[in-house]
C-alpha cells in the first residue's frame, strides 16, 4: 500500500469519520499474511520444541520434542542422563487407527497428542484423546475398560477401582470385573451425591476425594432443589430441543449447598457417615466451581485416613474456616478462621490452594494475604494459633508443588522475588518451613514453566520470554542442571516472517503503579506511518488480559490482527491477580470498573510515547469478562473507543452464576429506593452513551454466560434508538468451537472496515490447518 494514500486515509478517519475513509484497500493478500500469523501455522515451525512432560513413578521422564513438525516422545532417565523412545508411536497410531475403524481423521504418528502417561508393570499406558492405550514390547492396543458402564469415573488411588454417578447416587466399579457395588441408596433429581455443577460447569464428573489408602472417601450430597434452572433452546428442525439444568444467580436467594458426607469402603457393607455440621455454601478457596484445577483441592485426608481436613467458606467469600473432622464418627471440630474486608483466596491466582493439612506433627500450613502479599503460616493444628511465618517480603507464593514431611522442606513457584525482573515471571524456590530460608532454584531471567516429579527429587524447568525461545532442563531438588532436553530453534519461525512481540510499562491510574503489557506490531512495520491501536481486554478479577510471558508461537490472533495494519495491545489493569492483595482489590464492589482506566492511561501514554500509534482510532475487543469490558468501554468512554467487539460478554453479573459477582462485586444489597449495590453496573443502563461501532457476538447455546446477557443490551440499544452490529451463532457454546475461525476472521472484517478505514476482502475463508 502507497504511504501517501495510507496516511490520506488515516487522516480521514480520525479527523472527518470513519466512512469517509473507504478508498483505502486491505488485499486477499494481507488477510493470508495474517493468517498465516495463528498458531497452528506457527506453532510447527519452531523446531527442538519440548510440548509437554510427565513424570513416571521411578523418577523418568516420558516427553515431546517436536522438530521439522513431528513429535518424537521420549523416555528420559535422570540418572543415566540417557533417553530412549518412550513407546512405538507408529504401532500407536496403528491401534488407534484400528479401534477407530475409519471414523473420523486417521491418527498420525508424528502428530500424537499424549495427554497422560504411567507404568503398568513392564506396559505403558498413554491417555489420548481417544481414550486410554497400553504399549509394551509386543505392541499397543487400546486399554481395557469396565463393560458394566460407561459413567466417569474418580479411581481410586491404586487405580483398581473407581466411583461414579448414576441416577443421582454413587456406585463403586471395579475396573477389572466390572462389578459395581451402589454406594448411596438415597439420592434423588436435583438432591445427588458428588454432583459437579456450578452453573456455568455441569457435567456427569464425580466429585470426591478418596483417603491414601484407598478405604474411604470424602464427597458430598449436593442440594439444588430449590436452585434456579437455566433453559436454552437449541436450533434445529421442527419441535426446538430443550436443555435445561441447575444454574444459581447472583442475588438468588436461594443457591446451591452441600452436604458433607464419608463413605468407609473397609467393612463388608459400605457406610456413610454424614459430617455433624450445617450445609455448607457451594463455595471454594480456589474457583468459582467447588474443584480446583487439580481436584477438590480443599479437601484433604491424614495419611492414616483416621481424619479429614477442609476449608469452608461463606457466600460471599468474606471468611474461610478450616476444620477438622473424625472419619469414623463424623464430629467435626474448627479450627481456624480467617476473616477479610474483601475476599479470601488460597492461592494469589485462582486454581490451586496453598494450604495443607499436617496432622502427623499437629500443625498446618496456612496461605494468607493479610501482609498485603501472598505468604505461607505455619499455624498448630490443636489450637490453631500462629507459629511462625514461612515466607514474606513484597512477593507472591503461588503454588505449593511439594511438601517433604521428614525434611520439612517446601519447593514451591512463586512470582516478583526478584529484583529488577518482571513481577510476573514464575521462578521455582525451596524453601524451609522451620527458618524460612528461600533458595532460588531457576536462575534464568524469564519465566519458568515447571513440572515437578512427584517425590520432588527433579523438575523440568522450560524457560522463555515473549521474545527468546524456550530452554527446557532437567534439575534435582536443588536447582542443579541435570541435563538438557531441549533448545528450540526459531530459525524457520522467523522465515516464515514471524515477528516476536515486545513487553512494554506504563503508570496506572493512580499514575505511580507499574503496570506490564505486550505489543503486537506488524511485521512490515513502518514507523513513518501512523497505526490505529487496538486493545484485547480480560478484566479480571481472577486473571488479566496477558496470556502469556512464555515463549508462544501466537498469542491467540494478536499478531494475525497487527499484520492486517494494526498496533495490538494487551495490558494487566489494576484489579487483576499476581501482584500485592491491594493491586487485585483496586474496585472491588465496583466490577464496571472493568480496569478500563488503566487501559485508557495505558492508550494516552502509549500515544505520547510512540507517535506512530493514532490514538484517535483506538478500539477494542474482548470474549466473556472482556466482551463486558468492550461494551463498557463503549459506552463509559465514548470519545476515546471508536470501535468494538464484544463477545460473548456477561454484561450483567445479575444474569450471570452466583459465584464469580459474589465473591468479587459482594452479596446482592437491596436499597431503600428499590435499587441495590448492583445497580449501574450492567451494561445496557449505559447503551444510550454509545457514539461508534459496536459488534456483539454470542453463541445461542452459551452454557456458561447465558445469551439474554447479551440480548439484554441489544434490548437497551434499539430502546436508545442506537446503531449497532449483532451476531448470534446458533450451535455455539461459550468458546465458539467450530464457528472460531468464522467469528475471527468477522472480527478482522469489522476493525478493518470501521478502524482503519478499508475494504476487507469479501467472505475471506479461514479455517484451521491440522
């Protein structure tokens, strides 16, 4: 494209209106270019690429190495130093190609996806896609399983046995025989055992913990009976299918509880012991479901399974109680509190718990941000006072990965230690429960992606910027390097014309608060030109906007987006997670707020800084949290957003699960007036503030955020006589699955058009490449 008529164009456009601006060109040629930008287009180019690890029980690794676009899984033995083949990945693909009898895309052997590995005698069993294969030395076929059912299952910990649900109760299978036992006798619709449903998450999954030694298990009766029922109607020919399920609503009155129960499986008969305490709320320390990223986390067993440990919560995550209860009686006995002003969580960022239960030295370990900062107590398990403080300074713990009782030693990942480094990186520390002593493990200024063996003696530590390509190791539980595995090659990456993006700071609102961001520039960038500037946006409060600080081939289409004549950004606002306590509560009760003051200091400092970025054309775009920060930015700052596109977005918390706006807006407060503490918050009370282009997009089938959120700002637009865009996908669940490339290359469509002011290509078709 001729500079000049870029330059006439963009003069157009932020000076006398965007339509005026359409002279202006984007060729086929462009939208392939920026195609050409998505990860699986980029991701095959990196070469010596480690994809993923797991750890064996006698401490060797089984891991992918990808070059030249084919996967190589490899079985690394740390004391050797050596690696080997972990399996036969042709005679693999052939039994998957065989149990798959012609249905659906021959498996290829270059390309498998391993999601689990483990060692059964001299077999390996590798957990796929597809389901469960066992390789040995005669061949791989596809494992056995029970022929009884085919409900989930939760194994128990020897892998023999496993629960599920059927009919609203519990059975026990065994995986050999297939003989089932049923466990509860008392279950009944919308009153069942184990039941995993938060609303927005609702599936057939058992939730429960089973004791170390395989006796008993800890689970729950679930009560939804009075719980509200979400309802979508599915398109389809003749009479609409109905699906409909338990789904509790900020400011319900009536929500979702649990009722604690243990089933002992060492008698004949099995018995169930109902914990001797009220329901409890439908609440976690880690997520807005009851499970955590590995499991329901905040439960946990003594070795002996003599007792269980557990943290409750109130609705509005004001307090977290740790109790006690004896597994054989039921009793239950409390044992510490802690109380805060906003919400308490058990990790800084939600998915995990940081404490754990240590009853065979009468103590535990307790995670707290009460110093402001996210830090590990050792507390006594009898009276639950204070010990001693394990961990503190202006950092965050972020995950516990291992616990050594006899050593009392902790190793664990942690974020903004280190001096002079971005606050974000995650670095791998051992540390000493008794005299706090931290030692760095990972000494590398980047971030560091960690997978820990399960006795802690080794780690795989792959570490990378945006900007430097991965490095994966092997190190011992003290930070030695014992081997290398891996360091990608970028060299066909950056070939192919690929551009690494660039981390960037900027003061916050408060105009003293650092705040960290990434920038997508094109790769033909001309800094004589002038670049309208685009802002992906995810509020928060439980994560921000950046996706990652590792190396990653694409970061979603950020870079497909700039290559198409853009300056894509991505800022973490304040109000997000991994820095001080105070950081994430910056609008706590105030969820508008939305970071979006942040992303405007962000955008004029930024344009002060760069004068290639035409800060006049600004727009935005977001999916779920950040399509209500689109809307919002749409409608609370008018003269600043010209444009944008909003999928997906829960544009009022009211007509959102119960859980997420409770825990960081605060339990629904009813006014004298007839309003309430949620009033003003929505986004369709503000459509009538909308001056540019705005595009809402949700898929009708969206079981997670419900489409009436979107339909309610639709409503409140065409009531305000207001021009707007909309795209209703009619199959579509929250991630838009077959229709995301559809919807992206929209996306790209429509900041074309109204952004920079050119035709797009008409019906550019993008589909993914495998």
């Amino acid at each position: 494209m001729d500079a000049k008529y870029w330059l006439v164009g963009a003069l157009l456009v932020s000076g006398a209106g965007m339509a005026q601006a359409q002279a202006v060109h984007v060729t086929r040629a462009d939208y392939e270019r920026a195609a050409s930008m998505l990860g699986d287009r980029t991701s095959p180019l990196v070469d010596d690429n480690v994809r993923a690890s797991y750890w064996l029980d006698d401490d060797s690794l089984v891991f992918g190495k990808t070059t030249q676009g084919k996967t190589h899984w490899l079985r690394f033995d740390p004391r050797s130093g050596k690696s080997q083949p972990a399996f036969n990945q042709k005679a693999l693909a052939d039994a998957m190609n065989l149990a798959a009898a012609g249905k659906g895309r021959p498996a290829d052997a270059d390309k498998l996806m391993v999601l689990g590995v483990k060692r059964e005698g001299a077999a390996t069993v590798i957990n796929l896609p597809s389901g469960n294969y066992r390789c040995s030395d005669a061949g791989c076929s596809a494992a056995p399983v029970a022929s009884s059912g085919n409900e989930p299952g939760s194994a128990s910990p020897d892998g023999t046995r496993a629960v599920f649900i059927r009919d609203w109760n519990l059975w026990l299978r065994d995986l050999a025989s297939g003989k089932e036992t049923q466990l509860t006798f008392d279950g009944k619709p919308d009153y069942g055992y184990a039941t995993d449903n938060a609303g927005w998450q609702h599936d057939d999954r058992a939730v429960v913990v089973w004791s170390p030694d395989g006796h008993k298990i800890a689970t729950f009766q679930q009560d939804q009976r009075k719980t509200s029922t979400m309802t979508l109607v599915g398109t389809n020919v003749g009479a609409p299918k109905v699906e409909q399920w338990k789904y509790p609503f900020a400011g319900d009155k009536d929500v979702t509880m649990i009722e604690r129960v243990i089933i002992d499986l060492s008698a004949a008969t099995p018995k169930l012991i109902r914990l001797q305490m009220q329901p409890d709320q439908h609440r976690s320390t880690c997520a807005d479901d009851i499970v955590c990223g590995n499991g329901w986390e905040d439960v946990q067993w003594a070795k002996d399974g003599n007792s269980l440990a557990f943290v409750s919560s109130d609705r509005g995550h004001k307090w977290a109680q740790l109790r006690v209860a004896d597994a054989a009686t039921g009793k239950v006995r409390d044992v510490y509190r802690e109380t805060v002003a906003t919400q308490y969580q058990a990790a800084p960022a939600l998915d995990s718990v940081n404490w754990r239960y240590l009853p065979e030295s009468n103590e535990f370990i307790w995670f707290s941000q009460k110093s402001d900062w996210g830090h590990l107590y050792l507390h006594d398990l009898a009276t639950g006072k204070e010990k001693r403080q394990i961990t503190s300074g202006d950092w965050n713990v972020t995950q516990i990965a291992h616990l050594d009782p006899a050593s009392r030693t902790l190793w664990l990942r942690g974020v903004g230690r280190e001096a002079g480094r971005d606050p974000y990186f995650v670095h791998y520390y051992k540390v000493g429960i008794d005299n706090g002593s931290v030692q760095l493990l990972t000494p590398e200024n980047a971030n560091h992606a960690i997978t820990a063996s399960e006795d802690g003696k080794y780690f795989v530590d792959v570490h990378s910027t945006i900007d430097t390509a991965p490095v994966a190791v092997v190190r011992d539980g003290d930070g030695k390097q014992v081997a290398e595995l891996a360091n990608a090659d970028l060299t066909r990456l950056k070939a192919a014309g690929w551009v690494a993006p660039a981390s960037f700071t900027v003061k916050a609102r408060d105009g003293k608060t650092d705040l960290y961001g990434q920038m997508f520039k094109p790769s033909n960038f001309d800094a004589s030109k002038k670049y309208p500037i685009i802002t992906y946006i995810y509020p928060g409060p439980q994560v921000g906007s950046v996706r990652s600080r590792s190396f990653v081939a694409a970061h979603g289409d950020h870079q497909a987006l700039a290559e198409l004549g853009f300056i894509v950004i991505a800022v973490d606002g304040m109000g997000t997670p991994l820095r001080s306590k105070s950081f994430q509560d910056a609008w706590y009760g105030n969820m508008a707020d939305n970071t979006l003051p942040d992303q405007v200091a962000a955008l004029k400092q930024l344009g002060e800084r760069h004068p290639w970025i035409d800060t006049a054309r600004a727009g935005m775009w977001g999916h779920s949290g950040g399509g209500n920060a689109t809307a919002a930015a749409m409608f609370r700052y008018p003269d600043i957003y010209k444009v944008g596109i909003a999928e997906s977005g829960n544009h009022d918390n009211l007509t959102y699960e119960d859980d997420w706006a409770e825990r960081y807006h605060g339990l629904l407060d009813e006014k004298p007036d007839g309003g309430s503490n949620y009033s003003g918050q929505d986004n369709a009370s503000q459509a009538k503030n909308l001056k540019g282009k705005l595009f809402l997009l949700h898929g009708l089938m969206d079981d997670n955020v419900p489409p009436q959120s979107t339909l309610q700002v639709v409503d409140a637009l065409m009531k305000a006589n207001k021009d707007f865009d909309l795209l209703l996908l009619p199959h579509a669940h929250h991630g838009y699955g077959m229709d995301s490339y559809y919807v992206m290359r929209r996306r790209w469509d429509y900041f074309v058009k109204n952004l920079l002011g050119a035709e797009p290509p008409r019906e550019f078709e993008l589909k993914p490449q495998f």
